[in-house]
C-alpha cells in the first residue's frame, strides 16, 4: 500500500504536509504561502481514504492483493501546488497566495496512478477530493481557533518533535526510544 500524500484532519494532526500546511498558514498568517514555485505535482489522498483503502485490502481475497502493490489515492487528485493554493484561497476568507523568497522548482514533482487499486479492490471507494479536505480542514482550525504558534511548533511539525524528543534525550540517533514509552507520550 503506497499512500499518496496524506491530508485531513486527524488525531495526530502534521501541518507540515502539504494541504494540512497550506491551509494553516492561510487560516493563521492570512497567506497561502507556497515555498516553491508552484508547479510541482503531488499525488493527494485524504486520511479516511487512506484507512478505507487499508479495510478493503484486509477484507478482500488473499488472491487479489497477495504481492501486489497499490498506489492508494484518486487520479484526479494528483494536482500542482499552485491549484491547492487556489483551492485555500476558495476557501479561507481573505488570504491571499504568496510564494516564498527563494522558492523554485522542487524536485519532489510527480503524479501516480491510482486506477490498479480500484479495479484490484472494489470495496475501495475514496470518499474525499482535495477540496473537501480543504474545506474540513479550515472548519477544524477555526474551531480549534489555530494559532501561529501551534501552528508552527513542535506539536504539529514532525522534524520539529523529532528534535524536542532528542533533546530530551528520548530519541536516539536512529530516532529510537531512549526513555520508556510513558515517558515519552508526555513530551
């Protein structure tokens, strides 16, 4: 199962994923800021579909999944930055599209087919576009009332938690737990 780039709303909420990032800065700062120049690819799907496409495969026929790969999203969802700043823009009130000083090209461009997936397993049926995410996913920072700082601290930037945890000494090197597990939830 190879996810496309995930996005939504979730318990353990990154907002340094794409969409979940774009929307963010827009609901907080007021800008979309895109760090690029807006034209690479990516490859979206959103957390519930991501948990559909792994019900399905553990329900469907061991002849049909057995040692395959699927690339799991919707074809229609593969989309350049600069469209999901469009989409943010829709959607948040008043923000306007900036890109970042610097921003060019970013190598990490690129589109995937999603088609095998659901021919292989129809019990699949992705439920979200990116739009709908994007729309969920302001309703959310509204409601929690999102701040800058939160939004860019450790609680939502992955590499930005990695650190505190190795500061703390929790993590090692090779991002394993030094501490014991309770210990480290609480950080």
């Amino acid at each position: 199962m190879r996810n496309a780039t995930a996005y939504g709303v979730s318990p353990r909420l990154r907002c340094d994923i794409v969409v979940n990032n774009l929307v963010g800065f827009a609901y907080t700062q007021g800008d979309v800021l895109i760090q690029s120049d807006g034209t690479p690819w990516r490859p979206l799907v959103h957390i519930e579909d991501i948990s559909r496409a792994f019900l399905a495969a553990l329900e469907a026929p061991k002849s049909a999944i057995h040692n395959q790969a699927f690339n799991i999203g919707r074809n229609e969802d593969n989309v350049r930055v600069s469209e999901i700043a469009d989409m943010v823009k829709q959607v948040v009130p008043g923000c306007s599209i900036r890109y970042a000083e610097g921003g060019g090209p970013d190598p990490r461009s690129y589109r995937v087919d999603c088609s095998k997936v659901l021919k292989a397993l129809p019990a699949f049926k992705p439920q979200w576009s990116v739009m709908k995410g994007v729309r969920e996913l302001y309703e959310a920072y509204k409601a929690h009332g999102l701040t800058t700082e939160e939004f860019q601290g450790n609680r939502y930037l992955r590499l930005k938690q990695i650190k505190k945890l190795q500061d703390a000494g929790l993590l090692d090197g090779e991002l394993r737990w030094e501490g014991s597990m309770r210990a480290a939830s609480t950080v």
